[in-house]
C-alpha cells in the first residue's frame, strides 16, 4: 500500500494516514476565525512588527528593577494596525499608530501624548529590527528608534540629533517585558488573538500550497503527528506543499478554541476536510489540536496532532 501523505490542521496538510484498512487522504485545516485579515494586510511583511504585541511592564536599562510605564500592544482594523497605549508612572500618556505601507514599502508610526506631543516617523524592518526616523518637532530634533525582539521582552532604543544629523545622543532606552499581576489577563486575551490570526493566515497558506508563508510560520523544529501514529517534520509538510497534489473543495472547522499558558498556546477544534488528493476523492471529519510557542521573533507552530477520522453519522 503506498504511504500516505499528511499535513497538520493548522493549514499543514496533515497525512495520509492508514484508516481502517484504507488510504486516508491528507489532512489540513481552515481556520473558523472570522475573515478580519482582509488580503491587502495578508502580506508576510504585516506581521515583522508582531513581536510587540502584547501587555508589557516597562523599565529603563540603566535601572532595570523600577518599572517606568505600563504599555499594552494590539492589533486593531483587520490586524493592518498595532495599536500602543503608554501609560507613564510620570503621569506622561500617550499613544502609537503603526502600520506597513504596502505601496511605499515602509513603517509608518504617528506617537500622540496628553503633553500635546505629535511625532511621525517612518522606517523598514532590517536584520530582524524596527528602524523608523522622523523629525520631532515639539522639541527641535532628528530623532530614530529601534524596536527589536530580545530573550525577555522587547528593547526600544532611540537616539536624537540636535544638530540636523551632526552628532547623535542617546534619548532612552527601554526595556518591555511581559506584565505581571492584574494585567497578565489582557496578555492572554492578546495571545489568543495573535495565535487565532496566525491559525488563519497558516490555514490560507495551506489551501494555496504557499510553502513560503508556511516555512515562515512553522517551527524549524516542528513535528506532527497523526492518529495512526506517524510522525513529519516541517520539511515533509513543506515538500508536501510543494507538490501540490491536494485540491480542497471545503477546509473548514467548527467549535474553536485558543488557551493560552505564559509563552505556549493551543488550538483545538472540528475539522471537516473534502477534496481530491492526487485526483482520488476524500471527505472526513477530525478533531486535531496545535500548539504554539512565543519566541524572540513571534509566535512559532511547533506541534500538531490530528485524530483519526471520525465515524460518519447514520
């Protein structure tokens, strides 16, 4: 019997797995989500600024134990924009508007703050970094920050030019961790929100045989395995992609959850998958549960685990 192929609910295609005696088909799946994620902030590059999602407790770096500001990340409008809201212990508030400019290529923050502060500044991702550069004009200067992911946090650095550009001084250097106490609610609300939106972006990529999207989103180390006990690596699912043999004519699950422990999330749902593998017509339902992982550059899907087919209902 020729060995079946699989992929992994989350848009990995999951396996051909042996099923009562009978070649099972691959298994994938589409997220249930709601479609916010409309296709003109569906690119790769939306998602370079998503390590600073979240709740953050704020410290500078040169006094690392006395907390300066509470900042909390979202996205907002279909996840096109990443929404800061700064709170200062100082009484210094104010908030950031930051989004990819697709048809520039750019970043694009505008900072607001109730000491009537205006700063526009505007960059590119580079070497895993934030860059944006801009001119403040409340205060007279050339100003250019760094936002970058870090073991424990995220680290926002800024520099400022008095001169137009002649020499360069240091203007702070912040270090966002994740919150603690009362506030680590709103994180997991945060995670659940990221991790559903990758679920959905993962799922698209799947249908497509976007191995790109897919090799961007998975785990290096990433391993599924299926009701029958087989077990693929990220490079199986990513050849599998390649190949392009599967076509779905329904990718779609019922009965969503995300939970949410620190830095681990998982998402288990219903997963009804009919299509056609290499021409041969399939139509099954499965439970399947996915897991991921918070990490210095974002959310990762490491595991993933589907069930057999379900017994169809007389």
């Amino acid at each position: 019997m020729n060995s079946v192929i699989v992929r992994s609910r989350i848009g990995i295609i999951y396996v051909l797995m042996l099923f009562t005696g009978m070649e099972c088909p691959a298994i994938s799946h589409a997220a249930s989500a709601e479609p916010s994620n409309t296709a003109s902030c569906a690119a790769p590059e939306y998602r370079q600024l998503d390590f600073w999602v979240g709740d953050w407790d704020v410290f500078d770096s040169d006094n690392p134990t006395v907390k300066v500001a509470h900042t909390r990340v979202s996205r907002l409008f279909g996840d096109c924009v990443l929404l800061e809201d700064y709170q200062g212990i100082d009484g210094h508030k104010g908030q950031s508007f930051n989004i990819y400019d697709a048809s520039r290529k750019v970043w694009h923050q505008s900072w607001v703050t109730n000491r009537g502060e205006l700063l526009m500044i505007e960059g590119t991702f580079q070497n895993g970094e934030i860059v944006l550069s801009g001119t403040d004009h409340t205060k007279g200067m050339l100003v250019r920050g760094v936002w970058k992911p870090i073991n424990d946090g995220v680290r926002e650095t800024s520099i400022a030019s008095t001169d137009n550009g002649k020499t360069w001084k240091q203007w702070f250097d912040l270090i966002f961790r994740p919150a603690t106490g009362l506030v680590s609610s709103s994180a997991s609300s945060d995670a659940e929100k990221t991790v559903a939106a990758l679920d959905t972006e993962y799922q698209a990529a799947v249908k497509q045989n976007d191995a790109a999207t897919m090799d961007r989103l998975l785990a290096d180390d990433f391993v599924l395995v299926t009701g029958s006990g087989k077990t693929f690596s990220k490079t199986d699912l990513l050849n599998d992609a390649r190949d392009g043999h599967m076509i779905y004519e329904h990718q779609e699950d019922t009965a969503q959850t995300v939970r949410v422990w620190g830095d681990t999330a998982v998402v288990t749902a219903k997963l009804w998958e009919k299509g056609t593998n290499d021409g041969k017509p399939f139509d099954y339902t499965l439970w399947f549960s996915d897991t991921y992982a918070r990490t210095p550059t974002g959310w990762r899907y490491v595991f993933g685990q589907a069930s057999l087919p379900l017994s169809k209902t007389p």
